[in-house]
C-alpha cells in the first residue's frame, strides 16, 4: 500500500470536522427554506420602513447566506491567501488548518445569524414597498397588522432584516484572515512597522464596507450591522484561536498541530537516537526558524 501523504493524514484524522461542516451547511441551507417569524408591523411603524426598494450594491453572490451560493469576498480571496503562503513554504498543516478554521468560521456564523433572523422576524427598512408593490397598503381591520399583496419570496426576505447576514460573513471570513496574516507578517514583533498594521486593516475595512453598503441600500438597520458585526468578529476569533496561537507569541506563525507534530517526532526520535537532547533541540529550532524564512517543509 503506498504511503499517504501528509495532506491526506490530516484531512483523514479531520473526517469528523469535515462532516461537521457539511452538517453544518444542510443546517443553514434548511434555516433560508423555512418561514421567519412575522412581527406586527402596524400603520404606526411604517415610517421608519418606507425606504426605496433598490437591488445590492454587494449583491447576494458576494457574501452569501448559505454554503450552496458562491461566496467570493469572504471564502474565495482568504483561501487563495493561504494558498499562497503554502507555495512560499509548502507548509500543509497550515494551508489545511487555516481552511478548516475559516470555513468552520463562515458556517458557524451562518447558522447563528440565520436562526436569529428566523426567530426575530424584524422587517427591513425597505419593508412598505416589499409588502406593497403597488404602494397601496392594506391592514388587518381586527389586528391591524399589515396584509401583504406583494410577491411571497419578496416578502419572506422582508422579515429577515436582524442581525446582517453580508456583514456578519464578511466579518467571518475576513476578520480570520486578519488574524492569520497578524502570525504570517508578525505584525506584533515589537520593532512598530506600520505598513504591517496596515495590511492587517485592510480585510477588517473590506468587511466594515460590506456592512455600510447594507445600510446605504436600505436592506438593514444600522443595529442589524451592528450585531452582524460582532457575530462575526467573537466567532471568527474563537475559530482562530483554536487551531493558531496568539499573534504577539513568538511563533504565532503557524499552526498548534505543526509544534504538536514536531513534539511527536522529537519524543520518536529520542527513543530510537543517541542523539543528545540539547542538539535535537537546536535541530528542531533550526527547522522553525527555517519555516519562519519561508524555506520549504512537507
């Protein structure tokens, strides 16, 4: 039987959260079919709700709702990201753990945002027109809660305005991707190189854009940004930390599993070697000061 590679063995002893994420995915995917809650909405609350109907300035493709739409902004450019630093050094527990970390990001984040817009029901500013098409509304003489006589779909997205799905992916994927870059670029290694901190940002104001763009469109309330936010930025952050140490650490550069791996190695090799400890880890030092150079390692 030939041997596996190193790529394979880690996505084999990952199977389980490679399921998970597919789970994950069915879930979200089932939370955008079913019917949100209706909140009233009576004749007195509709002021705040008569904004123009307009299409996305971010359309729907660019950050999406469920794992099935083609998410460029915050899955795509990240991965292409990790990608590169693999090339420069060829570094698969990074390239694995850094795309199940984002991944595991952008689906938690999902399913959280969606669940909470399907139970709270909040219609969106643009709701009046969504509702009547005709600009004509009509109300509940009993209740008066507002009788909708626009298209069912139109509508169903109506009620889907707290918290923002574009910002709270966006922040998902891009606030991962600025903890990634702070370890790769040791953005925090003391000598105040701001054109580091820059590169950082960069990401963070992408998906700050995103959630203002939602706003300027009159699809969400400013609260609703708000909220996505910061279901993003808590989720994405725990994700990273589970799989990367901490930036400001002096090898925040790579990934737990890479040390754990080396760690293994080490304890195999001093069984069978009669190498001293002391020069096995200079060895091992060396070898991560040649990762953090970029040299190449599978």
């Amino acid at each position: 039987m030939a041997l596996q590679s190193p790529g394979a063995k880690l996505a084999i002893t990952h199977m389980h959260d490679w399921l998970i994420i597919l789970v994950l995915a069915g879930i979200d995917g089932l939370l955008n079919m079913i019917e949100p809650f209706h909140r009233y909405v009576g004749k007195d609350m509709m002021q705040d709700l008569m904004f123009p109907f307009r299409e996305d300035t971010i359309p729907m493709w660019g950050v999406p709702v469920s794992m099935t739409r083609n998410f460029i902004i915050s899955i795509i450019m990240p991965i292409l990201i990790f990608i590169a630093f693999y090339f420069v050094r060829r570094d698969i527990y990074d390239l694995h753990h850094a795309t199940l970390g984002l991944l595991f990001a952008s689906i938690i984040t999902g399913v959280i945002t969606d669940s909470i817009k399907d139970a709270v029901g909040r219609p969106r500013p643009n709701f009046f027109q969504r509702c009547f098409p005709d600009k004509r509304p009509v109300f509940d003489k009993e209740t008066g809660d507002v009788i909708c006589t626009g298209i069912h779909k139109v509508i169903k997205e109506g009620y889907k305005s707290f918290p923002s799905g574009h910002t709270s992916w966006s922040f998902a994927g891009l606030n991962f991707l600025s903890w990634y870059l702070s370890g790769k670029i040791r953005v925090f290694d003391r000598r105040g190189h701001v054109g580091k901190l820059s590169i950082v940002l960069l990401p963070l104001l992408t998906a700050a854009l995103v959630g203002i763009s939602r706003v300027d469109d009159y699809w969400h309330h400013w609260t609703d940004v708000f909220v996505g936010g910061l279901i993003g930025i808590i989720v994405s952050s725990t994700c990273y930390l589970l799989l990367f140490p901490f930036p400001t650490y002096p090898h925040g550069w790579a990934p737990h599993a890479f040390f754990y791996m080396l760690d293994l190695e080490e304890g195999q090799s001093s069984q069978g070697d009669s190498q001293s400890p002391s020069l096995m880890r200079i060895d091992r030092s060396l070898e991560m000061d040649q990762m953090e150079n970029g040299r190449r390692f599978m």
